[in-house]
C-alpha cells in the first residue's frame, strides 16, 4: 500500500463512503483532533507509570480510533435507505463509558479531596496527561460543533466528556504516584 496517493493535493480528502471535503471541514478537524489526542495518550502511556493505568490507556487508544472512524464516516453513506448499516463500522457503547466512569470512581478513592483548581505540572507525566485532557476537550469541541450541523452518534460526545474527566483525575493520581506537588489555583484579590 503506498503511502501517498495525490488525491489530496488540491485541499480534499475522502471520508469514508467516498465523499470528498475540503481538508478545513469541521468533520476534519474533529478527527483530526482525536488523532492528536491519541498520540498524546500514548505519550502518557510511554511515561514510567503502572502496568493498569497503561493497559487502560492502550484500550482507550483503541476506542479513539473507533471514535475517529465514526467522525471520518459520511452520515449519509454509512446506512441504506432501509436503515441498515452500509459500512462496518464499530460503535461506542454503554460500556466503554463506564469503564472510564469505574476507573474515574476507583481513582477518586485514593486521592484527596479536591477543594481547589490545581495549577497543572509539577511533573513531565502529568503535565503530558494534562495536555492531553486539554486536546480532549478541543476534540469534544469541535465534535459538539459539528453535531450541530451534521448529527453524530450521541456516545461519542459522552466518551470524550467522560475521557477528558478520566484524563484530570488520571492526572491527579500521577501526580500523587510521582509525589508531585499539586497547587491550589487560589485567586488573589485585588
């Protein structure tokens, strides 16, 4: 398979069911900033962290790839007339976003409560994972604009809610892993 096919040099590329959009189209940058989010998970995931929170990770790699392929699809193209669907492409269900709520509640657990916003950093991992809950939250963006113009399936704007939570929370407990300071955001007054 090469690699480069020229069928996107003059600003298009196809989504699949063939349709062709200019490579600025709101359904582009929606995929494109699951890519994205992706390749910042898997930085996390390549950070000196424990064996559950990477396989957890590694299976929300693969949910964002569902995730992308359900916002690469054309609407009209991925089901027939008579409603069934015309190209195979997975769903996010019910149970992927409770596993991130599970993983979210079993974290919680083991951190103090939260009475402040925290200044992110204090260490390399959770200021990756910090980026990464930020792209997450530009993806739901940008997947909540293009559901107002062309519906998507309603799970993926609950998994990308539910991840950006998972990635703060996540972020949390990197930082009591690593021993990092968290700071309180605390206003000053004028």
């Amino acid at each position: 398979m090469k690699i480069y096919t020229k069928t996107g040099d003059k600003g298009t590329t196809a989504l699949f069911g063939g349709t062709r959009v200019p490579k600025h189209h709101i359904r582009i940058e929606s995929y494109g900033t699951v890519d994205e989010l992706n390749s910042h998970i898997g930085l996390v995931r390549d950070q000196a962290i424990d064996v559950k929170t990477k396989e957890i990770l590694t299976h929300i790699q693969d949910k964002l790839f569902t995730v992308g392929a359900i916002l690469a699809t054309d609407p009209e193209k991925a089901t027939l007339k008579s409603g069934k669907e015309r190209l195979n492409i997975p769903k996010i269900e019910d149970e992927d976003v409770f596993l991130l709520e599970k993983e979210i509640d079993a974290m919680n657990n083991e951190l103090p409560p939260m009475t402040h916003f925290v200044l992110p950093g204090g260490h390399t991992t959770v200021s990756y994972c910090h980026i990464a809950r930020c792209v997450c939250r530009r993806a739901e963006r940008l997947a909540t604009l293009l559901n107002e113009n062309e519906p998507i399936d309603e799970m993926v704007l609950m998994y990308l809610n539910r991840l950006s939570d998972y990635l703060f929370v996540l972020a949390r407990k990197l930082s009591k892993d690593v021993q990092a300071e968290e700071i309180k955001w605390i206003p000053k007054k004028l």
